[in-house]
C-alpha cells in the first residue's frame, strides 16, 4: 500500500523532534521504537535471569553466556563479538572474565587461542532462564496474535535494518 492511500498521523511518535522534520521522518518513528524495544528487551533479560537464579549479571553478560552456550560449541572472543555485532571487544572480554570468575565458563587454551564454553553452572541457568522465559514471555505471545513467520518476519527486517545502520556507521567513520 502507498503512502498516498494512508492518512498520515496527526502525531507522530518520536523520541527527537528535530530528527523527524521532512523527508524520511518515519524513521525516528522506528527508531524511537528500537530505543524503547531495547530498554524493555534488556530490563527484561536481566529481571528474568534474577529469577532463573543470578541477580549480577548485566545484559551483555547475559547474551554473551546464552551466545557461549549456543549449540553446545565452544566459541573464541572473536567468534562471540561476531555473532553479537559487537565491536568493542574489550566490553565482550570483560563479560567472558566476569562469566569465569562466576564459574558459568570455562575455557581451553589452545596455542594462543582461548576457546570459552559453558561450564554445568551455567548450562543450569540457561535452562533455568529458558523455563522463565516460556512462562512469562513465550506464552503470553498467543495473546498476541502474532505466530512464528510473523516473528521471523519481524526478525529479518531487523536484520536487514542492522546491515543498514551497519553501512551507515561506516560511511559516518568516513566523514
């Protein structure tokens, strides 16, 4: 459907004003959506790992541990960093330290590679925070409406909308 056969909003749901004057303004309204999605997606990582049993780990804690456990794989620093789009690999290191010194790691050296897997501690509460997050998170979706392809659907648009923001950064580093 074109812009032309829907009434645009009297209001438009911004974050910045000054960045949804003129062409393009839709996409502070996304933007102001991601913000709030973020705060909410991270708010509730951590309340729900407080309830599958630790209560000290920050959010990017918290998905570096879900990422070292992924398929039972052992990960390297890199390998994390890439699956998560983290740059800042100092911030990723700090998570693993921190993850081994609460013995939810553990870690293999192999020549000068540091491999990093989740140790039973940590498997545990994964699957402790899984049980949280079907029962407070995953079973409230059906009320919803919203099945599976609609959220793979929203997935890969935000995807897509990361790769941009991605070539974004880059031409802006140009600059």
């Amino acid at each position: 459907m074109s812009n032309t056969s829907k009434p645009l909003p009297e209001r438009r749901i911004v974050s910045s004003r000054h960045l949804a004057e003129g062409e393009g303004w839709e996409a502070s309204e996304l933007e102001f959506g991601m913000i709030i999605a973020f705060n909410a997606f991270t708010r509730w990582t951590t309340r729900c790992m407080a309830a599958a049993g630790n209560a000290d780990l920050t959010p990017l804690e918290i998905l570096v541990l879900h990422n070292v456990n992924h398929r039972g794989r052992e990960k390297r620093l890199t390998d994390v960093c890439f699956l998560l789009n983290i740059e800042d690999t100092h911030t990723v290191n700090y998570a693993l330290r921190k993850l081994l010194k609460s013995e939810l790691l553990e870690t293999d050296k192999r020549g000068k590679e540091v491999f990093y897997r989740a140790s039973e501690t940590g498997i545990a509460l994964c699957e402790a925070y899984r049980a949280i997050r079907k029962s407070c998170f995953l079973d409230g979706l059906s009320r919803l409406e919203t099945d599976g392809d609609d959220l793979r659907e929203i997935a890969a648009g935000l995807r897509a909308m990361s790769g941009q923001y991605d070539q974004a950064s880059r031409a802006a580093a140009s600059l």
